[in-house]
C-alpha cells in the first residue's frame, strides 16, 4: 500500500537576502519547509548562519543542520524551536545527548545518512529518531542528479523502526518523483526543481500530482 508522501520544498541560501526571497516565494502554497544550514565545516558550502535562520510562525519548519559539532549550537536550535531538527549521523560526537536535549524542549530529532553511510552501523540512531533522512545529493548544494541506489536504504531503515518518518533529500524533480514516492518514503525534499522555477507554486502543484498517479511506474 502507497504511504500518504509529502512534498517538502527546501531553502539553502547564502545570505539574509536569497534566505528572505525563498521564504516569501513558498510561503503563498506550502506550510512545511526543511531549512539547510552547514556549519562552514561539515561541508564545503557556507550558508547563511544559523543565528540569522527564521520562519514564519505559521510553517512546520524541519531544521537540517549539517554540522561536525552540532553541540556548539544547540541553545540556539533550541531558541528557534523548529519542528524537527535533523542532524547528521556522521557528525564527529555522539548525538544521543544532543536528541535527548532536543526532545526536552518538545523538538522532534531527525538523522540524516550521508551515501556511504550503511543505516546498521547508525542503529542507535534511527531507533532514537523520529525521523530518518537518506541524502542522496551532494553535501551543501541544490541541483545535484539523485542517486537512485540509495532507496535499498529505506526498506533497511524501515525494518529497524516501522514507525520512522523516512525522508529524501537530493536531485528530486518530476522525472524521479513518482518512483520515489512508490518507495515507502513519507516526505521527499524538493530543492532546485523549485528554487530555480520560475513558477514554484505550479511546479509544486505539478510534483503533487504526480506522486498522486496510481498504476506503473516506468
């Protein structure tokens, strides 16, 4: 049975500005967003900082942290109070701690697996979150092709924690969209193929429509 999938659109910007075009450009169709921010280490790419992140009060906003020492940061996380806060299963310290702090504050943790992460030798993780992120892009950026290798990651995930919210993150667009939402996913991460449109509203609309086909899957 196909699960219900969500189309989540995702801002990664470089300055108060794009960060503040984005924002009002998907605010008028979507009421959930995953914010990227990297720590300028984790990945090559700097985005804005996380101390000048915001959002709308009214949006269900999922906080994808790429960061080495995401500890460094969490009083502010906490400050900003988003939905879910995912963070990266390759940071270099333990994330139980940095869950359970999150957790306290009514936050909902999430675990992102970069590709060469194998989701048995995160298991501690997963079993702890509420969410499980499989990145299939490139670190830091939009517009990458999907490693469509990575959906042998979900039935994995799936099997440790049948209830996990499982996400997609990486070079989701029309062409790929329908086979990933008939890949017990529950929310799939749309990056340029919005941020690049020149109608995102309608692209959004499009890309809902789709994962909406019944039948073959080509």
């Amino acid at each position: 049975m196909l699960r219900t999938v969500t189309i989540v659109p995702t801002i990664l910007a470089g300055d108060k500005q794009s960060f503040r075009d984005q924002i009002e450009r998907y605010n008028s169709f979507t009421r959930r967003i995953q914010i990227d921010v990297t720590d300028g280490i984790f990945a090559p790419q700097t985005t804005l900082d996380i101390t000048n992140v915001w959002w709308p009060k009214t949006w269900e906003t999922d906080l994808h942290f790429m960061a080495s020492k995401p500890s460094n940061d969490l009083d502010t996380i906490l400050k900003l109070q988003p939905s879910l806060c995912i963070l990266h299963a390759e940071a270099e310290e333990d994330l139980l701690p940095i869950f359970a702090k999150l957790k306290e504050h009514d936050i909902k943790v999430g675990v992102a697996l970069m590709k060469q992460t194998y989701p048995g030798r995160v298991k501690e993780y997963i079993e702890a979150a509420d969410h499980a992120l499989v990145f299939a892009g490139e670190i830091g950026k939009q517009g990458s092709p999907a490693d469509m290798m990575q959906t042998e990651k979900i039935s994995l995930i799936r099997n440790m924690k049948p209830e996990i919210e499982i996400g997609w993150d990486g070079g989701a667009n029309l062409n790929n969209v329908r086979a990933l939402a008939h890949s017990d996913l529950d929310v799939i991460n749309v990056g340029s193929a919005l941020s690049k449109a020149e109608n995102p509203a309608g692209v959004y609309q499009t890309l809902v429509a789709e994962i909406d086909k019944n039948g073959v899957v080509i």
